[in-house]
C-alpha cells in the first residue's frame, strides 16, 4: 500500500532551524502538506482546527513538551487516532518507553536523514 504524499502533516518543534529541516525532508520524499507549530500548545489549537494525519514532534520543547502534547492528543477522542512521531536527541530508555506508554507510534533519534524519516513516516501511516 502506498503512503498518501498529500496528507495534512503538522511538526512541532520550538527551533526553527529544526523545523526547517524536517520540512526540507519532507519535500524530499514528496510531502508537502505541512505545517508548523513552535510549541505544543499552539500545535494542540492547530490540530483541533484542521484535520492532520500525522504529527512530527520534538520532545524538549517549553511552555509544553513533546511528551505533553502527545498525552494531550491521545486524551481527547477527536485527536487520539493520528499517527504521532516523535523527534528528541535523547535515546535514554526510559524516554523511550515512557513515550511508548503514553501511545506514541514511533521514535526519531536527532540527527536523522530523509531516509529514517521516509522509513519511520511509512512504518506508521501504513
């Protein structure tokens, strides 16, 4: 099955040289439906005005962090079913599983190339 290159794609992150980035990679694999939050609370209003089908995120963000933003999502019934993955530098297990546990669909180690991002993008959205 093929992934739709059109879908609605929110990333978040509060360094915009990072959200630079991960747009750029995108546009390398031929997703260009996205948009751009600089904290999770802004995000969390942008994805109850519009639907999203995927949500790149960054962990280490203030006011709201990434992990925040993601338990906000999966709490509210409109929200809970989009596709979450998160971006951090921090490869701690415990970071790991405390994602996991509060329902995110995959994990991205910074630094990361267009081809992790294509890999992990396919492995939830299909």
């Amino acid at each position: 099955m093929a992934v739709d290159r059109n879908i609605p794609i929110l990333i978040v992150d509060d360094y915009r040289t990072m959200l630079r980035i991960i747009r750029s990679l995108l546009r390398q694999l031929d997703f260009t439906n996205v948009d751009e939050a600089t904290d999770g609370a802004t995000a969390l209003r942008k994805l109850r005005e519009k639907p999203y089908g995927l949500v790149i995120s960054d962990w280490n963000m203030q006011p709201m962090t990434g992990l925040e933003l993601l338990k906000a999502v999966r709490a509210d019934p409109q929200l809970r079913d989009i596709p979450f993955i998160m971006v951090t530098a921090e490869s701690r297990k415990e970071n790991v599983l405390a994602a996991k546990e509060a329902g995110v669909d995959n994990y991205i180690v910074k630094p990361f190339n267009a081809e992790t991002l294509r890999a992990k993008i396919e492995a939830v959205l299909r």
